[in-house]
C-alpha cells in the first residue's frame, strides 16, 4: 500500500500524542467542509437507485455531458487501466503516486515525462493530475487540448485528475469531455471535504462511461452518500463562499510560511507545497508539536494544508517560530 497524508493514528503512536491534540494538515482537505445536515432514515433502508438526481446535479455543476458516478475516483483509475491492452503511459513526477501504481500494476509501461518539456509522441495515454498533487502546477486549457488532439488522432487518452481543481476552475476541461479518448476524474473529497463519503465522478464519452460501468458494476456508492453528494451539488451559496475563503486562507498560508524563511514552490487553494534540503527534519519538528504535514522524499519538500480555525494557525505559526530560532542557533 502506497503512502498518504491523514495517517493520524499512526502518528500518535508514534509520537507519543493523543489523537484529539493533533492538528492535521497533512490531507489537502478543506477543513471547512460542506456541512452535512441529518440524513433520511430512507437512505439506510433501500438500495441506491441511479434515478436519484444525483447525475443531473453533477453534470449541471461540472457543466459536463455525461458523467458516472464512483465510489472515489479511486474506483476508477483502479479501474480505468483494464480498459485498455498494454501501452505506454505518460505522467510527471513527483504526483499523485496512485495513478502510476496502478497503470503498472495492470501491465501498462510507465515514461514519466519532464513537466518543463513534455514530449508525448511516443506514449498512449498522458495522465495529468491537474493542478498537480503536490507541485499545484496548472496548464492552460488550450495546452491540454492540444494535447488532448495529438493523442485521440491515433487513439490515445488524455486523463485529467481534477481533484483540486473545484476552488478555481477555470481551467477544467469537464465541459469538454464529449471527445472521445478525454477523462476527467472528479472528486468531492478536497474542496467539499467529504473524502470519508467516496463520491468521486468520471466525466468521459457515453461509450467509456459504459465499458467503465460495466466493470464497476451496480451500487458503487451507498445511497447515504449519494443523498450528501446531490445535496452539496446542488449548494451553490456554499461553493461560493468556500471559493472566497479558500483564496484567503491560501494567500495567509504562503505569508506565513515567508515569514519564516519557508517560501512555498507552489501550491493550490488547499495546500502549500515546499521544497526544502531539511524537509524531513521540519516535518518531525512539527510532529513533535502534534501537527501533521505530508512528506515527500523525491524531492525532499512538504505539503502543508490550512488550519480549520483561528486557534489552528496560531499553534501553526508558533511551531514555525520555534524552528526558525533553532535554525538560527544550529
């Protein structure tokens, strides 16, 4: 099993901390999530049905042709390599470690690819987490069109996880995912924070739809989960204040980090990214002030998410305060 942020519990045991004296920043999820009310007792009593409304509102939010509900769009980059017989898969390094493991675990020859000077000429399919998890780094949407062209004119696919993408999406190609050979990956466990619900969206053609449905099979997401799924959907006032204090808190994060010396590499409005030559040094630092970031090795940086409350920060910045004045005095 690959590595993720959120593994708290082991962090207490390890660091000798109680559970409840953790501050975890280490997921990328919006830690202002959308508020879920009590669900219906009918929801735990019958089996989910696909003619709940829940497809229309997630094609009236990603202003997409078609969609397929998934159980996370872990269900489907799982899935989505079986789809095709072996070939050549194209991604960029560091991201998110599931796409590649999965694509090489079906039998699929992994290139990665230079972010700065991509050639994909000799691959079949190009996998983009956009913006990227953890660099936040973004393409135009004219770019990946091009890009998307050159594949599907012999038959390739452009895939494009957009599980960042909700807090500024100008740049999503969901509209666009009636071309055959394009897949947008959706999820509505970062900016909605609801990743313990797994409802994750494939946008894609009706025939992939399909073939991916088939494969999956019937009632992939409870039907509780469906309910809170329609419902945030369909919360527009919600998604609009969360966009504006997402902004905010992002901008307050990269101050934060300047003003100690930690100037962020990128980052999008969930999470900061940070290159540093003593990553893992400041990631047990924090540690030992029970708050939990993710840290990567290659190369050696962090991903540092937003505090939920005012309380949050302050603990945040004392932590960084401390480490500076040990670094000065090291």
């Amino acid at each position: 099993m690959l590595e993720h942020g959120g593994n708290l519990r082991h962090a207490a045991v390890k660091y000798g901390i109680p559970l409840s004296d953790w501050l975890d920043l280490s997921t990328g999820i919006n830690p202002n999530g959308w508020p879920v009310p009590p669900i219906p007792a009918d929801c735990w009593q019958r089996l989910p049905e696909d003619d709940d409304g829940l497809v229309d509102a997630a094609r009236a939010y990603y202003l997409a042709p078609h969609c397929l509900p998934v159980a996370g769009s872990q269900a489907a980059l799982l899935a989505l390599p079986t789809l095709r017989t072996r070939c050549r898969v194209g991604m960029i390094a560091p991201s998110y470690a599931e796409h590649a493991h999965a694509w090489q675990r079906a039998g699929h020859e992994l290139v990665t690819l230079d972010a700065r000077d991509m050639h994909i000429d000799a691959i079949d399919v190009l996998l983009l987490v956009h913006p990227n998890n953890p660099t936040g780094a973004t393409y135009t949407r004219s770019q990946l069109l091009a890009w998307h062209a050159q594949l599907a004119n012999r038959g390739g696919w452009l895939i494009i996880d957009e599980a960042y993408i909700d807090a500024d999406p100008s740049h999503s190609l969901a509209a666009d995912t009636h071309l055959d050979g394009l897949i947008v990956l959706r999820s509505l466990g970062k900016f909605f924070g609801l990743a313990g619900a797994r409802v994750g969206f494939v946008l894609a053609a009706p025939n992939l739809l399909q073939a991916l449905h088939n494969s999956l099979g019937p009632w992939t997401i409870n039907h509780a989960a469906r309910w809170i799924a329609k419902q945030a959907l369909q919360d527009s006032a919600w998604q609009a204040r969360a966009r504006q204090q997402l902004q905010a808190d992002a901008l307050q994060l990269s101050a934060l980090l300047q003003q100690h010396n930690l100037t962020p590499q990128g980052g999008t409005h969930l999470f900061q990214w940070l290159t540093h030559p003593h990553a893992a040094d400041l990631h047990h630092h924090l540690a030992q002030h029970g708050i939990l970031t993710r840290l990567f090795t290659k190369p050696a940086s962090l991903r540092i998410g937003l505090p939920a409350r005012a309380v949050g920060w302050v603990r945040l910045e004392k932590a960084l305060m401390n480490w500076r004045n040990m670094r000065l005095h090291t």
